[in-house]
C-alpha cells in the first residue's frame, strides 16, 4: 500500500495475465496459489479499512477488529488473517 498516495494494489486477474494456460500441473498449482494470496490480500485490506474506521471512531470495533488491533500492536498476525489463507 501506497501511503503517500493512498493507494494499494488491485489483486491480480489470472486469467488476464496468464490466460488459460496449458494445463500443466505446474500452472494450476500456480493459479490456486494466485487465487488464495488474492483472498489474503482481500481479508487483510477489509479488516484494516474497518479497523481504521473503528479507531475513527466511525463503525462500532466489534470483539474481531479489536482482536486484529491489539495483535498488531505487539507485532503478531491476526488469527482471522492466518485462517483466511
């Protein structure tokens, strides 16, 4: 993520980039691996837009996003983000 700019990388289209490749066992393995980090990235985006916004003061922090804080406070990843990949 951009913090200058306030941006973040959209998550890859794998067929866009890679097209329907050639059926290797190689390539699928790729292409579920694509489609899990796409997932991650997803999971941790959403959960730290709504975890600023709780510390904003803007949506209730729910015993979840409060989880999330306070694991990234002492520097450990949270649960909710270690299940989604």
């Amino acid at each position: 993520m951009d913090a200058e700019a306030g941006t973040s990388a959209e998550p890859i289209d794998i067929v866009a980039k890679l097209g329907e490749g050639d059926g290797s066992a190689l390539f699928t393995v790729l292409t579920q691996e694509m489609q899990r980090y796409n997932g991650l990235l997803a999971t941790i985006r959403k959960g730290l837009k709504d975890v600023r916004l709780g510390i904003k003061g803007l949506v209730v922090m729910s015993t979840s996003l409060d989880e999330i804080f306070q694991k990234m406070l002492i520097g450990l990843v949270p649960p909710a983000w270690m299940q989604a990949y």
